[in-house]
C-alpha cells in the first residue's frame, strides 16, 4: 500500500469516529433536552427558573460539559448542564455595562 493510500485510510478513519462521536453527542444533548423538557412541563423547575425575558417568560438552555458554555448561552438564560455528576443549574445574565435597565 502505498504512503498516499495510507493517509487516505487514515483520514477516513479520523472522518468516521469523528462522526460517529458528532452523533453520539448528538444524542446525549437530544436526550437531555428531553429530560429537562419533562421537568419543567412538571412544574419541579420553577423556582430555579430565575432569569425571564422581558415578557417574562423562562429561557431555558439545557447544554452538555462538553460544550462551551458561555459561547452557547450569548445572552442570559437558566443554564441545565449535564455533567457526569449530575446536573447543574446556572442563572446566566449577561452584563451590558453601558446600556440602560
């Protein structure tokens, strides 16, 4: 086989558990998702739902730890993160120094 085929299999290679990983991602998030969806339709939630909109509904952001945080919130949210220990939950409010409340 020859340096160039073997570098092709290879990067196959990479490409499958690359995607395979994406989706197992994927479905952890999907899952988790519909966990906190079921909890919150309970009502259990709605003390911690501590951070609304300006019309005063709940914004809810189930992510995983393996994500980055503060580039999936870009605002302010109720944070759920799945952790291998559990779950843990973060009232995120972006702070705008120079705007007005």
């Amino acid at each position: 086989m020859s340096e160039e085929a073997m570098r092709e299999e290879v990067a196959q290679a990479v490409e499958v558990a690359a995607n395979k990983a994406a989706e197992e991602e994927i479905s952890k998030l999907a899952e988790f998702e519909s966990a906190i969806d079921e909890t919150l339709a309970s009502g259990y939630l709605d003390d911690t739902l501590t951070v609304t909109d300006a019309d005063g509904v709940a914004q809810v952001l189930p992510v995983l730890d393996s994500e980055p945080i503060w580039e999936a919130v870009g605002g302010s949210a109720n944070v759920f993160v799945h952790t291998s220990a559990g779950v843990v939950a973060l009232s995120v409010v972006e702070y705008k120094p120079n705007e007005e409340e």
